[in-house]
C-alpha cells in the first residue's frame, strides 16, 4: 500500500482509492503531454534536419525489378533481356530499382545506471528523445520500427511495425515503462535480437555501456545486420569533481563506497576507469564491423546524428 506523510505530521496515511485514481491520472496526463512534446519535437528536427540524410544514410534490402526499356548506348549488357528483344527483333534492357523498405529495431537500456546525470540532462532522457526521433523518422521513411527494452534480462519486445499509431505507441513505452530488473546485460538483448530477428534489419543500441561480455554476440550480428551504438554518458562518469569526502552508490548493486575527490590518485583512477571502459565498447564494436557514437547528456545530440547520417551517404 502507498503512503504519503503530511508536512505537520509524521504518521502515515493510506491513499484512499480516489487518491490513487487521482495519481493514475496525473501520471498518464503527464506521460501523454510528454509523447504529443516528443512527437512535436521529432516531427520537427527529422522535417528540417535530417530531409534526405536518414533516407541516404541506411541501404535497402537489395534491387527489384522494376520495367523494360529500349536498350540505349551506355545500358549494361548484364541487363539485357532477351526474350523481350527477341519478340520485338530490337534490344531491351532490364530495369531495377532499390527495394526502400527497412526494418529498425532499437535495443532501448532501461537499467538504473541510465537514471543519473548531473548536467544537461538524465542518460535516460537523452535516450528517450534519441530513440523517439529515430523512430519517427523511420516510419515518415515508410520503414518499419520496433524496440527491446533491456535491463540484464528483456524487459519488454514491440515488434517492428509501420505507422504513426506505432511510433506513438513507442514513444508511450519508452516514458512509462517500469524495469523489473535494476542490472545490466546487453548480451541478452543482442541474442534476444538476433533470435527474432530474420532479415536484414537497421539495430541501434542505446546505452551507457557499463557492462561487458557482449562481445561475441556483436559480431554475429554485425556480419549480417547494420549495427550502430549509442554510447550515452555524464560528466561526472568520467570526472569526479573536487569536492572532499563523497559516498559513491553504484545505482545497479546499491553498494555504497565514500571516495576523497581531492586526491588526484582517486581522481586519476576513477577516470582511468571510464577510459578503460570507453576502449573496451570501441574494440568491440570496431571487431564487429559496427558503428559507434559517444554522446554526452549536454552535448547536442541532433547535431552528431545528422552528422553521422550525413557521413554515411
């Protein structure tokens, strides 16, 4: 049962079940406030900003064919079609066309790591916004979108689908969906991708990356899959500041450790250990034949994605 506890007096109170109706309701106003927010937003950026990048940036799934025509000087003789030529005693030529259709699935961290940030904003805010975007500019693409959500097991799947409707029912997911799980396995969530997912597909995975042992299954899915990271992290992964004594909690295990900031060893080691961490995601996904992208919570996200789609042309 919640409770709440009034300023002028310490004994608890049960919420009635109005009060808690009440609550259900402010917190599904807010999460649809937050979608139409996000919507407004994506519609805006991927219409003035990433105009042709996205849709050059990610390669179909093969050619179709698509007509015959007179054979012209400069045509490719691979292409002749010579039944038809023969029929009309002149030649004619093949014509194909790439097949556009994609299929994105974004493997979303929702472990508790991603719930600190001290500036800009939350890792898990700058993976919210990401993810929203980059599924809103599949389906305005006409491409297929869908999502799992992980933590150190799969927390929830939405199968790729085309539309809208879908997006939004993403973006809905992706602020109101509560974890079970604390931890972090992203081994989990490439086989889990990799189990259900058939054809050649777009896979960006959104996390902080503060695990390992996902090495392995990268590189199956790299062989046959585009795989892009999205490595978020805080200032404050990579730099302690100088503020005396400090309790650490690591947000996963709950463990408590109390550091002394001024101690340029402590400060030293502790980015020393981001480093470390940072190398091990890079080899990773360099073995894999993957992309990665590093992005801090202040930093200008839109900016580095449209640059990269720009990049991939």
């Amino acid at each position: 049962m919640k409770f709440f506890t009034s300023k002028k007096n310490a004994a608890a109170v049960p919420n009635t079940p109005i009060q808690q109706a009440s609550t259900n309701n402010d917190a599904t106003a807010a999460i649809l406030k937050k979608v139409r927010e996000l919507e407004i937003k994506s519609k805006k950026i991927t219409t003035h900003l990433f105009t042709g990048e996205y849709h050059s940036a990610f390669k179909g799934k093969g050619m179709s064919f698509r007509e015959v025509k007179e054979y012209s000087a400069g045509d490719d003789v691979r292409f002749i079609d010579w039944n038809v030529s023969a029929r009309f005693s002149t030649p004619f030529s093949k014509v194909f066309e790439e097949e556009r259709e994609l299929t994105l699935m974004l493997m979303v961290d929702t472990s508790t790591s991603n719930l600190f940030g001290t500036v800009g904003k939350r890792k898990k805010d700058l993976i919210i916004e990401m993810a929203a975007i980059i599924a809103f500019s599949a389906v305005n693409n006409n491409d297929k979108v869908g999502v799992i959500f992980f933590s150190d097991k799969v927390e929830q799947y939405i199968p790729a689908k085309k539309g809208r409707a879908h997006a939004l029912f993403i973006v809905r997911t992706l602020l109101g969906i509560q974890p079970i799980s604390t931890g972090t396995d992203i081994d989990e969530a490439i086989k889990y991708f990799n189990n259900t997912t058939r054809q050649k597909s777009i896979a960006f995975i959104l996390s902080d990356f503060l695990a390992t042992g996902y090495e392995n299954d990268l590189k199956v899915i790299g062989k046959k899959h585009d795989v892009i990271g999205l490595k978020v992290y805080d200032k404050m992964d990579m730099q302690l500041p100088m503020a005396g004594l400090l309790p650490l909690q690591d947000s996963e295990s709950g463990k408590l450790t109390w550091v002394d900031s001024d101690n340029a060893a402590v400060r030293y080691h502790y980015q020393q250990h981001f480093f470390e961490q940072t190398d091990i995601c890079k080899t990773s996904f360099k073995k894999a034949g993957a992309d990665l992208l590093h992005i801090r919570t202040d930093d200008d996200y839109v900016k580095i994605l449209q640059q990269f789609f720009a990049k991939r042309k």
